[in-house]
C-alpha cells in the first residue's frame, strides 16, 4: 500500500510498517520514502526471508534482493536530483478537476474491494479494441465515472492521474521514488457511452500525455521547491505544516480519480509456488475520495477499489462492464463494504 497519510509519531517515525495477518503479509508505505517499484522490492524481499527462515530452499535468481546483500550506491540514488537543471522550463497552468461526491466514513477509513480477473481474459480483451491494458482500465474507469454519475452538466473536466515509472527511460535500480505522472483529461458531458469510443480517445490522450520531456519538466519543478534557498532555511515542524496547507488546497483538487498499475510480478520458481496473489493499493483523500489499483501474478490480476466515502454507484458500473465484456470476476471486502 502506498499511503500518503501515515502518521509518523504513531510509527516510531519511521516512513513505512509491516503487517501480517495468518497468511497475509502487507507493507505500507509513505510516498516520499518511495514508490510502487521500491516497495515491491521490499516485499519480495520480505517474503523470501520469511519463506527461508520457514525452512524453504529458494535460489533468488537474481530476481529477489536478499538481506544480507551489501547495499549499494546505485540502489539509494536519488534520481530526481540527476535530471535536474537551472534552465527555465515551461509553466503548466492545471485546471481544477470534477470531484466525486458522497458520505465520508468517519475516522479517516477506507473500504476495500478487491476483484480476481483472469489476466489472460484481459490482455485479450484490450488486444481486441487494440488498446494496451492500461488503456483499457482507464477507460472503464471513465464509462464508470459517467454511468454513475448523477449530474446533468459538468463544470470540470474529469482528470484520471497515471503515476509513470520513469525507470523505463532512465534505466535505474533505485529503490527511491522515481516516478512522474500523467493526466487524461475528459469532458463527462460528452454523449458517447460506448467503450470502444472512450478508449480510441484514451489511446490518443496516453500517446500526447507519455511526452517525456513534459515529465521530466514536472520533476524538476518539484525538485526546484527542494532546492529553494528559503524553504530549506525553514524549520522543519513549520515547513512540513506549510507543505501540507498548500497541498490540502491545491494538490488533491487537480484530480478526479487515481489510478495505477504495479505490472506483472516476477519470482523465483521455487518462491512463487509458495505465493498465490498479490494486491496493490493507493490511498485516497478528501478531494479525490476514490481510487483504483491493479497488479499481476501468474494469470491473476488483483483490481483494488479504494474507498473514503459509502456510495458505490462506480463500483457497481464497473462491475457491469466488467461482465459486459465477459470478464469473470471473483470479489473479496473489508467491514466496510455496502454494495
């Protein structure tokens, strides 16, 4: 889990926990420490030294990172530094985002939904439109978004944010963050309600967005608020409540929803055996109260729906495209299910 509200004084002030739950083992992280790639490592890594000192022989190979292998440079650099530059780049003006509505659990708590698909059946259902997977969720996403709505006219463009591992331009085995994003933009008071013409949009929107010089440009933005002389001159208990006011106002707003794909996971033969599935989560906040994740292993892909609010109208349409296009799907909750 990736979790952007972790409270550091009620975990040692350390920036992520473990926890375990009979067979279950789970991770959560805060996103500074790192990114989805980072704890994914981790976990592996967790679950390989469990598995051995549970007496089960595991040749890694090379796909797991052991604990007692030295640590290297290569694998704490921060790369976000490394792409930086004093030029001056472009400013993006963002516009506001539409917001999902709905009644708040109380005490900060998210409802989890996870749905088992076949991995097979939805690679050969994007294939079909002649999309890639990614394209094809976000563009359910999008149906969903606007089958369950209830609003006659939308004042603002629904915005889907795609973190990007940037690891796939920059070839880098660290561990730390190094991730930028996209958004795909849509006007939800267009007519079209058929798949196949939201995802002929989405692919073209996927081929503008994924510019990696506009990414790159994010990135050194972000890192310029690092380098300024003042901020870094601040004490820290003032900065990080002048971080989060800004953010609380401007950052959650520019989204409507958050997505992302963790992507197939690799393991040793002789650990996979030993694993049945993985799920992967994003947690969401007041602004944008709602998000999807989705990972694989072998041929099962995990879609986590990650609540704050008690609706589930988008849920329940996803789920009906889901079947719509023949994809079975077997669904697990935590106690704060309703659907």
């Amino acid at each position: 889990m990736i979790n952007q509200f972790l409270v550091f004084k009620s975990n040692n002030d350390f920036l992520f926990r473990t926890q375990y739950f009979k067979e279950r083992l789970s991770v959560e992280f805060f996103h500074a420490l790192t990114d989805g790639k980072g704890a994914l490592e981790f976990v592996n890594s967790l679950a390989y030294e469990y598995l051995t000192l549970d007496g089960k022989t595991i040749d890694p190979e090379g796909l797991v990172i052991r604990a007692d292998a030295a640590a290297t440079y290569q694998e704490v650099a921060d790369e976000f530094q490394k792409l930086y530059h004093d030029k001056k780049i472009p400013k993006v003006k963002e516009i506001k985002a539409h917001r999902i509505k709905g009644t708040f659990y109380p005490k900060n708590y998210n409802a989890v939904i996870n749905a088992y698909v076949s991995l097979s059946k939805v690679k050969a259902t994007a294939k079909s439109f002649d999309v890639t997977m990614n394209e094809l969720m976000i563009g359910m996403i999008i149906l969903a978004l606007k089958r369950s709505g209830k609003i006659q006219s939308y004042k603002h463009l629904a915005r889907i944010f795609i973190p990007v591992n940037m690891r796939q331009y920059y070839p880098s085995v660290t561990l730390r963050n190094f991730a930028s994003y996209v958004r795909i933009n849509y006007d939800l008071n267009q007519d079209e309600n058929e798949l196949e013409h939201i995802l002929s949009f989405v692919k073209l929107e996927m081929k503008n967005q994924l510019n990696l010089e506009d990414m790159v440009n994010s990135i050194i933005q972000n890192v310029r608020y690092e380098q300024n002389k003042l901020l870094r001159m601040t004490p820290l208990s003032i900065k990080i409540v002048a971080m989060r006011s800004v953010y609380g106002k401007i950052g959650n707003k520019l989204n409507t929803f958050d997505t992302s794909n963790l992507g197939l996971i690799k393991l040793p033969k002789d650990m996979s055996e030993h694993i049945s599935h993985y799920s992967f989560m994003i947690v969401p906040n007041l602004d944008t109260p709602k998000a999807m994740s989705f990972v694989s292993f072998k041929d099962t892909m995990t879609i986590s729906f990650i609540s704050k609010i008690v609706e589930r109208d988008f849920e329940i349409e996803f789920f009906k495209i889901l079947k719509s296009l023949d994809i079975e799907s077997q669904i697990e909750a935590n106690g704060w299910e309703v659907i």
